[in-house]
C-alpha cells in the first residue's frame, strides 16, 4: 500500500497522545503518511504477541515473567512438576497431556522434567548458563517473551510489535494454582485478567527507555525514529467486557490503557461473534460452555449432574476428550445444511455476528481502529465485511493466520484445512478490499510447495514451510507481517537439524545451515540492524523458533535458503505498511 501518494497532505498538527484513539477524517494521519513515502519506516512487525500472558488462566499456566530485568529470576529453572505442580498444569492430567502433544516431543505442559531448564543457579556440574533448548519450539507453558530477548529482536530488525492481551476463560477454570490477584472475587474473569496485562504493559514501557507503546500511528513513526521498539496493544478474548451491559465503557478504559487495535473473535462463540472451529480441545470447552452459560447442568459416563466446573471429574474430562469426543459448535455448509464441522468439506460455524457484535464492530469503527478479525468464524468475517463496506470500507485485517489452501495434512495439534480459522480466498479478498494485512503464523505447518518462492519445500514445519506460504500470500497481492503468537499456548516452527529437525523426519538429514549475511544496503532494510550473533544462530538451530529473540533467525534462515528478494522485502516493509494501515483506519 502507498497510501502517501493517494492522501493530501493537510496542516501541521500537534497531537496529544493519550487523548483518544481518535483522530478526524484528513487529520494528521494522512499527513504524516504523504511524509511517509519518502521515509518508509525500516524494520519488521510481529502482529502478535502475548508479551504478559503469565497471567492467562488465572495466572496457573505460564511460567516465567516477561518484565523482570533479571533473567536468573524472570526464566529461573521450573520444577518440571515432578513432585507437586507449581504451573503448566490443569485440574485433568489427560488435558494437560492433549494440549502439549505435538506428535514430536513430550510436550511442555503437565509432568515435564524434561523441560524444566532455564537458569540454573546451582554450581558446576549442574549449571546451564543458557537456554539451549529451551525455551524450544514446542513450548506452550514457559516464558518466551522475556525483556531481554526481546530488546535483542528489536536490536536485530524488530520495529513495531503488536502486543495482544488474552486470556480465556474456561481454560482459568479448569487450572491448577490460579493467583487471586488474577480472579474476581475468587472466580475466573477475564477482564481483571486482560486489564492486568495492559497495566502491565504500562509498567515496562515506563522503566524501559528503548520501547514505548505507540498512541498514534503518527507517534510510532517518532517512536521508531528515535531508534525505539513501538508496541501497540491490542485484546484478544472470549469475554473481553466481563459480561457488562455498559461494554463500552470498558472499551473505552481498555483504550485510556493504550489499546489500539481489537481482536473481535475469540476461541469460543462469544456474545458479539461465532468464533473458528480448530480442535478437541475447544469443541469440549465450547460443549461445557453450551451448557453452564444457560445455568444448565450436563452428566457423562459416570452420571451424576455436573453444573459448574468444580462438578467435573477427571473421567468426565476424558470422556469428553478421548472417548466420546463432544463438539459444541453447530456446523452448516453453503446451503444451510447441518454437518460435521470441517472447513475443507465446507461445514463451518452457522454462528456470523451476533446483534451486539454488529454494535462493538460500529464501535470500534467510531474509534477509528483497524479491526482484527483472527478467529472469527467465515461466517462473521462477511457479517463484519458488510458493515466495514456500509462505512467506507473500514479497515479489516488478520493479526495472526495462515493460508488454508496451502495447508497439508490434517493432524490436530497444528494448523490444516479442516480447520476454520486458515483464511480463504473470502478472507483474502476481505483483506485486500479494506487495505488490511495478514500477520502470518509461525508454526510447525506444513505447506504446499510454491516454485517462485525458490525455496526447497524439503523440511517439513521449518521456516522453509513458512517460505512457501509467505511467498504465495504476497503473490495473492497481500501485505504480509510476522505473527509470532508467542505466549500463546501455541508451538512454534521446528529446527531444521538434530533429533526434531524437520519434525523428526527423515528430511533433517538433507538438512544444513549456510548463514548468507546480507549486504549494507540490501531493499529488505534489514542491512542496517544488529546481525545475530553465532550464539543467537546456535539457539534457533536447536530450538527452532523457541523465543521472540530468534526472530530474525527465521529471516535470515529464509534469506540464505533462497527465498527470492521481493517475499524477503515485503517481510521487511511490514513496519511501514502495518503503519500505513492504521493511517488509513486513523483517517476513516
Ligand atoms: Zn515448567
Ligand atoms: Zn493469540
């Protein structure tokens, strides 16, 4: 997008940051974009990122803390839950197990001695003074946000980051060793949960002096100027309102505490939108949830009623995973027909945007924000389009995504096409009609190969999968971004080498790292940041993308395996454009 050359420049304006999201239809932000097109902002963006989810699921589950300058405290050694379980744990060992499984390693979450590194404090011969291989690529339950790495991303290329506030609620409730401080009144809420972390998020940027969260994009212009990380936060949830019917005002506390970018869509059905069918996991949760928000009770295999979540036993939860998998999310296909959900055969959500979803999409809109539609059903992405087209075309956009026709396989634990959240070509066209962008997900997938991206598709879930997708999606015309998900309760691209190296299949042994550092002035902009360390190559060839500080790793691992220059530097615009972007919605 070059949105310089199609706005006029207006007069000068001084803007109050903090003030509002707001900003008038021609104001600054139209300005600031025709200066734009002679100075691109250098650098790329992660469109996201839960920086401060310890404290998802009633703070049970994350392990390590994000804004802890110390990193022998922030990332000190976990107990592995040998003995009792400090983390990483719900109340149902099978759960634990399923959410961690990945079909490679053990997993990260429940009993996990084999995870249970980072700084170890005793002495010689026990002490492991780095993270090699950990946190790794399969970690769901272990700090992979912490300062430090991220203060190295952004050293080496990392300009803007969109960090996400997220929790979930049903998760909360099923979880082992919740923080008070995290709950309301003792009980699981999401809202005190998302507020802590947009505070927190305050806190870091105030006693850091390399990031400041970004108010305005005209602000994360000056911010990544002044040679700083500009984060913008964003919320991503199930219950983002706490249920209240003044819903607005807690948009709009949400927005005094910097929020500038919303997720509409959250891993369930919520009272504004149908949300993306994806696995087991979620359909249990969505079954219970059928049942407990109508304060009705449910029995399984064992009997008896179950009518809050303390009523639920750990044969329930197997049953209800394993052995009568349930599914609450209702399915149609294009002709109204119910079905097994399964987004390839075309069964998807019947749910679209609910009455109030139509009144928070006109709210956000009334903010000038640019909307997030990841994990909105197919069918409320086009409820949502029609508003976004009645306004003007409003600005929609994916913060974190893949490319549902280029997915292979069909195995649980990872992206693929039965699911409904891989974005189709009704997605594409969503985005490319509102001048959105698709922040594209860093996980093990696989892709089918794409020529032109001229990358061997030769290791299964490595970044040379992720070189197919990216290719392809900037050939579709898109603006693509990084979307590491990192804290997100989701596993990440594996190591092309060692015993998981290409996901443990044969395809590592053809596998080899040949670093091509790039040239001063090469159009991707990256010639101009820190290049990684030996140390920093080393991590990622061991852990695969196992922390934010591997970031550019997985450029440069993409760089020196071919993927052809033009992919490299729409990767490397996607500052400039998520900016552009958030110009336009500013200006709507
Ligand atoms: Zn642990
Ligand atoms: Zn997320």
């Amino acid at each position: 997008m070059s949105l310089g050359v199609a706005l006029a420049p207006v007069g000068c304006q001084q803007v109050v940051e903090g003030a509002s999201a707001e900003a008038p239809a021609g104001g600054e932000g139209s300005q600031v974009a025709a200066v734009a097109a002679a100075t691109p902002l250098k650098g790329y963006a992660d469109l996201h990122v839960h920086m401060f989810s310890e404290a998802m699921f009633g703070g049970g589950w994350l392990y390590g803390i994000a804004n802890h300058d110390d990193y022998r405290v922030a990332l000190r050694r976990c107990s592995g839950n040998l003995a009792t379980t400090d983390h990483a744990a719900t109340r149902f060992g099978p759960l634990n197990e399923f959410l961690s499984d990945n079909g490679v390693t053990d997993g990260d979450a429940g009993w996990h001695w084999g995870k249970r590194r980072g700084w170890d404090e005793r002495s010689w011969p026990f002490k492991q003074e780095d993270w090699e291989h950990w946190p790794s690529w399969d970690a769901i339950a272990h700090q992979q946000v912490w300062q430090g790495h991220l203060q190295e991303a952004h050293r080496q290329g990392l300009s803007l980051t969109v960090v996400s506030a997220v929790d979930f609620r049903p998760m909360c409730e099923v979880m082992e060793n919740r923080k008070a401080i995290l709950m309301k009144d003792g009980r699981c809420n999401e809202y005190t949960s998302i507020k802590w972390q947009l505070q927190e998020a305050n806190r870091f940027a105030a006693t850091h002096s390399w990031v400041e969260i970004a108010l305005s994009p005209a602000h994360a212009r000056r911010i990544i100027a002044a040679g700083k990380l500009a984060m913008v936060l964003s919320v991503e949830a199930t219950e983002p309102f706490d249920n209240r019917a003044d819903w607005q005002n807690v948009l709009d506390e949400y927005i005094s505490l910097g929020v500038r970018t919303f997720q509409m869509g959250g891993h369930i059905n919520t009272a504004f939108a149908g949300a993306t069918v994806m696995n087991k996991a979620y359909n249990a949760m969505q079954w219970i949830e059928n049942y407990f928000r109508n304060g009705q009770c449910f029995s399984t295999i064992d009997g008896g009623p179950r009518c809050t979540y303390d009523d639920i036993t750990l044969l329930d939860m197997v049953d209800l995973l394993e052995l009568n998998p349930r599914n609450g999310f209702t399915c149609r296909n294009a002709a109204g027909q119910v079905g097994a959900c399964n987004a390839a055969a075309g069964y998807t959500n019947e749910l679209g945007l609910t009455p109030l979803g139509v009144q928070l999409a006109n709210a956000l809109m009334d903010r000038h924000m640019a909307i997030d539609i990841s994990h909105m059903s197919e069918r409320a992405v086009q409820d949502l389009f029609a508003v976004a087209q009645s306004r003007g075309n409003r600005v929609l956009y994916s913060s974190h995504s893949h490319f549902r026709e280029r997915l292979i396989g069909d195995d649980d634990h990872m992206a693929n096409q039965t699911q409904e959240k891989p974005l189709t070509s009704m997605h594409i066209n969503v985005i490319k009609t509102t001048h959105g962008m698709v922040g594209l997900r860093t996980g093990p997938d696989y892709a089918m190969a794409y020529a032109p991206s001229g990358v061997a598709d030769s290791c299964d879930g490595s970044a040379r999968s992720y070189a197919q997708s990216l290719a392809w999606g900037v050939d579709q015309g898109l603006n693509l971004a990084f979307a590491s998900d990192m804290n997100g309760f989701i596993q990440q691209m594996v190591p092309r080498t060692g015993d998981e190296g290409c996901r443990g299949s044969g395809q590592r042994d053809s596998q080899s790292y040949r670093w091509v550092a790039p040239a001063a002035n090469v159009s991707d902009g990256l010639g101009g940041f820190a290049y990684p360390s030996t140390e920093y190559l080393q991590w990622y060839q061991k852990q695969g993308f196992g922390h934010i500080g591997l970031l550019r790793p997985v450029f440069e691992d993409m760089r020196s395996m071919g993927l052809a220059q033009k992919y490299l530097d729409n990767l490397g615009a996607s500052t400039e454009n998520f900016v552009e972007m958030w110009e336009l919605a500013q200006s709507q």
